[in-house]
C-alpha cells in the first residue's frame, strides 16, 4: 500500500470507528459486534504504526495514549462556571416559579433535568476539534484535564461544527463502573472511593491518562459556555441542538409548562432514582426561554433562571446492637450507638453518638432495635428514631449508669446540664483524653504524637500527666512497639520544640473548661505571662471584654488548686515557655486575632453561604492559606454538604473538622 492509499484507508477507518463508537457510547445502540470495532482498530493501529504520519488528534487510537502528567495546567473560564441554589421541598420550588414569573400569574415553561452527582466539566472545540477538557475549579479557573477527558468514549473528539464552542456537562462514574472499580480496590487492599462522585473526580485528577482510560467513565452534556449559535431560543433547543452535534445529553429531561408539573416530575424521579444505572442528587430546574433566562438574570454565585432540587437525606435502616460509653476530656460520658454496618449516602456507617440520655428517651432507642439512620447534613451520621413496629420484644431499654465506665466514680449531673459527668480528676479515661487535646494542633501541636501513641504511652504507664510528656526517654521510646531510631528522634525533636510555644497554646492546652483557642489567644495577650494569669482574680478577667463570668469563674478555680501550681511548676523546671510570644511577622491586625492566621485549611463539599472562591479569599484574608489536599499538614477541614473521601481522610489524620456554620461564625468574629 503506498502512502495516498493509506491515508485514504486510515481516513475512512477513522470515520468508521468514530461512527461506532457514537452508536455504541453515545446512543446506546452498536450497529456491530464488537469483535468488528477490534478488527478495524486494529487495522488503523497497524497503518499508523507503518505512518506514524497518518496519526491525528481525533483518531481512535489517541484515547489513551497521552504519556502522565507532571500536573495539571490552569484554565481561564471566560463565561464563569456558576453553581445552583437550592430546593430543599416543593415550597422551595413554587417561591423559585413565582420569582421567576417576577410575581405575576404567566406562565412560564421550565426543563427539568436529572442532576447528575459527578464532576462538572468544560469541553472546548476548535475547528471541529476537542482541543480542552476542564474542571469546574472554583467556577473562574478550572484544571486542564484534556487528556484524561479524551478516554471518556463518549466525548467526540471531532464534530461536525467549525465554529469554536464550549460546552459543559457531568462527567460522572456509572454505578456498575463504580462497583467493579471499589471491588479491585479492595482486593489489592486499597481504600476504596466513598461514593461514585468522589472516584470520578479521583479518577478524572489522575496524572497518568491511562488510569482515567480504565476507569469506564461517562459524560451527560447539558449546557453551553462560550458559543454564537444564536439562532436558538430556548435549553430545550439547544439540548436538542448539543444532541445532534454528536454529545450525550441525558435522555430524561423533560419540558414542563407548570410548576405542578415540575413537582411531579421531581416526586418520579425521587421514587425512581435507584433504578438508574447512576447516582443523581437532584432535579435541576432551569426555565426555558433563553430571553426570559437573560433577564432574570444573575446573583453573584449562580443563575436567578435555575435552581437544584436536592433529595432529602437518604435514609436507611439497621440494628442499633449496642450502646458504648466514651469518656471525654471534661468527664462528659457520651452514648453511642454501635450499628450494624449499613451504606448511608455513599459511606459506610458503623457507629453515631446518641449525645445523651434525655435524647435516647425522646427517640425511644433500645438495645436491639430497628433504627432509622441518615447522615446529617449528609456528613455526620444520625440515629433519626426507632422502628417500633419491629420489635421482637427482646429489645432492652438502655439506662445510662451511675458509675464512671472507666474508673467507677459516681457520675453526676451538673446544674443545667443534659450530660453526666465523671468528676474523678484522675480518672484514667479523661487524663487520656487530655493528653490526647494538650498534644493536638491548636494546642501544644506535636508531631507525631497523636491518639494511638498517646494510648500507648498511658498503658505503658509512661505518662499520666502532661509534664511526664517533657521527661520522657530516648531508650524507654525505643522498647515500644513501631517505634524505631528516626521515629523516636522526630518525635523527641517535635517535643523538644513546643517548649518553645506562645502561652496561648499552653493555656489552651491545659483544657480548663470554657477556654478554647480564641478565649487562650486573648488570656495570653492580656496577661503575657502565666504567672500574672495565675494571680489574676475575676474582676481582672471579668474587664476583658470577650471574656464572661462563668469563664472567669472557671479560670480562677482552676488556678486555685493545689494540683495545677504543681502542675505549672513542674512544667516551668522542665522549661515550657509560659509568655506570650506574639507574633513576630509584622501582619494586619486582623490576621493577628484570626483563628485561620497561620492554619492550612482545606474545604470539601458543597457549601451554601459562599462559594469555594469566597471562602478561600476570607480565610486567606485572615491569614491562613488554603490548600487542595488533606495531609498531615493540614490544621482544618471545612466540610459542606456532601463531603468525600477528604472528609474521611481528615478524619483518619485526626484534623479538625468544621461545618459551613462554624467558618462562618469564625469568619465573621
Ligand atoms: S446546570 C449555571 N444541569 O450541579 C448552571 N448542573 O450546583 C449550572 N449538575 O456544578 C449547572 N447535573 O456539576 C446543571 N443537569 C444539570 C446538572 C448539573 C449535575 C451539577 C453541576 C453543577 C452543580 C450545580
């Protein structure tokens, strides 16, 4: 075959197998055995290698060729990619109709579509070319993720339009994909994805191309960024028109004339979304008219045309086989739940705090029972009630005890309080517990020091209070389990430094009660030294402004006793820091008094009172940088809705964790 004649060959194998594989990936309908495509593959496979020059950008066999990446490239959104409000019920939605129809009885036409739960993403085409494929990012820059794009099958790499176009959709992991992939995982003893969003993002911020290519992802487009066609009028259009050029569109979406119609299109949907082959968590709603869509408008975060209707919180049932008492810091005995593993949301649930015993009344919890279990705010599972109906009769009733489950002192119950409380001050559980709060990051941060090595250091009755921490010994670390030369010596090196500490860290980590870092951050500013701290009486403390009475009251008693000047003497001799050192940076006054100043902060999830890029400029304004990753390095996680496998992680690592509610108290202190 000579050169005209293989390139004529290849031309005409490549349009084929494209047409193909759009019957195969795009429409759901092979027109030929797959032994056929093979053949045919390979036959182009075999004239490129004799013409490597016949090889172009949109030939099948570029899929997976790409080589890894050394990382991800950045990309300029030039029509911002925005996020949805949300509809939590079908009140929700008929305030968003009635906004929409600016007040008035007009009718107005929506589009409802499936919302799908994957990865939002950005396909750009150049002279009927996929040249770029990018992330969402933060709505104004995403990643450049070309490459890993490309082995998504149903992405056409040509299209028969020259005009440039940029188009989004969902790029998502189908349930069966998700399956198979978390079976591999778990036979290769890897952690396997928390939910099919999180491995498709995983699977989509992969270097190497070639492991997105194994990972049998697929894409719905559903609207456009960047393009002139202006001929359309309506999404419905335009959904049609994204259809013809060759994408995927979802195939449920449906035109409604009236809100009632949307409301029963999200009660179907609601019923019927586990019979999909893919996860969604919403309907979105879009109205219709692309005019009337212009002038409704935008708010600084998403469209006023468009809303997400969000599934209520997936509820599932298990057995509670047990309750477990933990014993925290502050004496609290805590109740929880010890459940039959069961799937919620995407992760596996096996324990929830039931808080205390007033709550496990209220709910009618016994031992034994059927339970219903959601994840609150999706993230942090719930005991919502018992199933009653269910019971056998062999349920027990739980009582909580009235000793101490650690030391066997009497709990009380505090004036005011719902808890019960351990008041034994040496009560085995709580020196623990804080040993554990002195070590952690807003207190004394020691590295390398965490939960475990603290258990074992108090079981090898190494350490009972926090001063025996300052004394202990190369050769006694050493004849510890997992403890080698480089570990001992970090960890040694790690204690040696947080002598150095500003006071506020020592006095936060002291764990005198109603003292958190903020109310230690002033204390430390105030009185500059522990030792004025200590002859401080409440007038002195009631003067400052954030601190109250009962933190005053709490101070001055804690000072007061015997133990605690033994305590701080004992630290003094073994030289931990006792003044407030400042901060030695020159900073804004505002980044001196923030609890971010200084802190690595990673967010995850969805989060509804700002935007990842707001959040991320307040914090950075209070001084703490925000990063991409949960590491060890890592100071605080703020979790939205939805959170992943960084949720996990961070707990893993034993990183703080916020809420939405919490950032933004903090924030705005
Ligand atoms: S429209 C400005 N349609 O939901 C309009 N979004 O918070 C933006 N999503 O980031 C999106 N399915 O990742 C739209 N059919 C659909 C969707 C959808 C899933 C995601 C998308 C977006 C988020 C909205």
């Amino acid at each position: 075959m000579d050169q005209q004649q293989a390139q004529e060959r290849a031309k005409n194998l490549r349009e084929l197998l494209n047409q193909y594989s759009y019957e195969y990936h795009v429409l759901d309908k092979p027109s030929v055995p797959d032994a056929e495509y093979d053949e045919k593959l390979r036959e182009l496979q075999d004239l490129e290698g004799e013409f490597p020059e016949l090889i172009t950008e949109d030939s099948p066999t570029q899929r997976v060729g790409g080589e890894p990446l050394e990382g991800f490239q950045k990309v300029q959104h030039n029509v911002p990619m925005l996020s949805l409000g949300n509809a939590f019920n079908h009140q929700e939605l008929r305030d968003f109709a009635r906004r929409a129809t600016g007040g008035t009885d007009e009718p107005i036409a929506f589009v409802c579509e499936l919302k799908i739960d994957g990865l939002a993403v950005s396909l750009t085409y150049e002279n009927g070319k996929f040249v770029r494929g990018a992330t969402r990012g933060d709505g104004t820059t995403g990643e450049d993720i070309t490459s890993n794009l490309r082995t998504i099958r149903s992405i056409p790499l040509s299209i028969k339009e020259t005009e440039r176009l940029e188009i989004r959709g969902e790029a998502f992991m189908p349930h069966k994909s998700f399956l198979s992939l978390n079976e591999a995982k778990e036979e290769n003893g890897e952690e396997p994805f928390a939910n099919p969003r999180n491995a498709a993002a995983g699977s989509l911020r992969q270097l190497n191309p070639k492991i997105a290519a194994s990972r049998n992802l697929d894409i719905f487009l559903y609207g456009v960024g960047e393009w002139e066609a202006s001929e359309l009028e309506s999404h419905s259009e335009r959904l049609e028109r994204i259809k013809q050029l060759g994408f995927k569109t979802n195939p449920q979406w449906k035109k409604c004339e009236t809100i009632e119609e949307v409301i029963d299109y999200v009660t179907h949907w609601e019923a019927e979304r586990n019979n999909l082959s893919y996860e969604i968590d919403g309907i979105v709603i879009k109205v219709d008219n692309l005019d009337q869509q212009e002038e409704l408008g935008y708010t600084a975060k998403s469209p006023r045309w468009a809303i997400a209707y969000k599934f209520p919180a997936e509820e599932v049932i298990t057995t509670l086989t047990d309750i477990e008492l933990n014993v925290g810091r502050t004496g609290v005995v805590t109740p929880t739940a010890i459940l039959e593993p069961v799937r919620v949301a995407g992760t596996t649930v096996k324990r929830a705090s039931l808080h205390n015993e007033d709550l496990i009344r209220e709910k009618d919890i016994r031992i034994g029972d059927t339970v219903v279990v959601k994840k609150a705010g999706d993230i942090i599972p719930e005991v919502v009630r018992s199933v009653a109906d269910k019971r056998t009769g062999k349920e027990e009733e739980y009582h909580m005890p009235d000793a101490c489950p650690d030391c066997g002192s009497e709990l009380v119950r505090l004036e005011e309080e719902v808890a019960l409380r351990c008041i034994n001050p040496n009560c085995p559980a709580q020196l623990k517990e804080g040993l554990i709060h002195f070590v952690s990051r807003n207190a004394m941060n020691i590295d390398g020091l965490g939960e475990k090595v603290i258990i074992q250091l108090f079981q090898e009755n190494l350490i009972h209070t926090i001063a025996d921490i300052y004394r202990l010994k190369r050769e006694e670390l050493l004849e510890l389990e997992r403890m080698g030369e480089k570990s001992v010596s970090n960890l040694l090196e790690a204690i040696n430094v947080s002598k150095g500490n500003s006071l506020e860290k020592l006095l936060f980590g002291l764990g005198i009660r109603f003292i958190g870092s903020k109310a230690a951050k002033t204390l430390a500013e105030e009185f500059e030294t522990m030792e004025n701290l200590q002859n401080a009486v409440d007038e002195d403390l009631i003067a400052i402004d954030e601190i109250g009475d009962k933190m005053a009251d709490s101070i001055v008693q804690y000072f007061s006793e015997e133990k605690v000047a033994a305590l701080l003497d004992e630290l003094r001799e073994l030289e931990v820091n006792m003044t407030y050192l400042g901060r030695k940076r020159k900073t804004a006054e505002n980044e001196e008094a923030s609890v971010f100043a200084g802190k690595t902060v990673v967010l995850t999830g969805k989060m509804e009172r700002y935007t990842r890029d707001e959040a991320k400029e307040q914090i950075e304004a209070q001084g703490g940088s925000v990063t991409g990753s949960v590491s060890k390095k890592t100071d605080l996680l703020i979790a939205g809705e939805d959170a992943g496998s960084k949720y996990d992680k961070a707990e893993k690592l034993g990183v703080e964790i916020w809420d939405e509610e919490k950032l933004q108290e903090a924030l705005e202190r």
